[in-house]
C-alpha cells in the first residue's frame, strides 16, 4: 500500500491540497488501481495485436484555420476580457 508521503507527492505534483482523511483515503483507492494493474500485466497478449482503440474513427476535428477580424470586434473582444494590456488579454501566469 502506498504511504501518505507517497500520496503527499503525488497531490503536490498534481497541485491538489489534500486533508489527512483525503491521504488515507487516496492511499487505499490508489494502491487498489496499482495491484489491479499488476493482475492486468499477468494476462498472456501473445498474440494480440497492440491497438488504440478499437472503434476505427479517426480524428473528426476541423481545421484550424486563422481568421482575422476587424479593429472594432477585436476591440470589442479584448474589453470583455477581465484584465488586458497592450491590445491583449492578460492572463495569470501558469509557471511557478
């Protein structure tokens, strides 16, 4: 079974702020996946084809295209965002 420190690191990897009940609780579910995956690598897949999925589609996204748009709707655009600067939006930044 997983320790709390080992659950500690995987939530401070993850960014999660987890209670002592959370630890002891994600400990157990956590360990319950990993020995599941272990009875998963004991099946014999001689044979089997490596795959996927198996449902045969394939991507159905549009291209991305790039469209401009005119001064006024961009400035328009760019007003409903909640902080701006410079004529674009300003974003929190993701990096630590």
């Amino acid at each position: 079974m997983l320790s709390k420190d080992e659950v500690k690191h995987i939530a401070h990897l993850a960014r999660l702020g987890l209670t002592e009940a959370e630890l002891e609780k994600y400990a157990e579910q956590i360990s319950a996946i990993l020995d599941y995956v272990s009875q998963l690598k004991e099946v014999d897949t001689t044979g089997v084809e490596a795959t996927a999925q198996v449902t045969g589609l394939e991507n159905v996204m549009r291209p991305d295209v790039i469209e401009n748009c005119d001064s006024k709707t961009m400035k328009k655009l760019i007003e409903l965002a909640p902080e701006s600067e410079d004529n674009l939006v300003k974003t929190k930044s993701v990096f630590e």
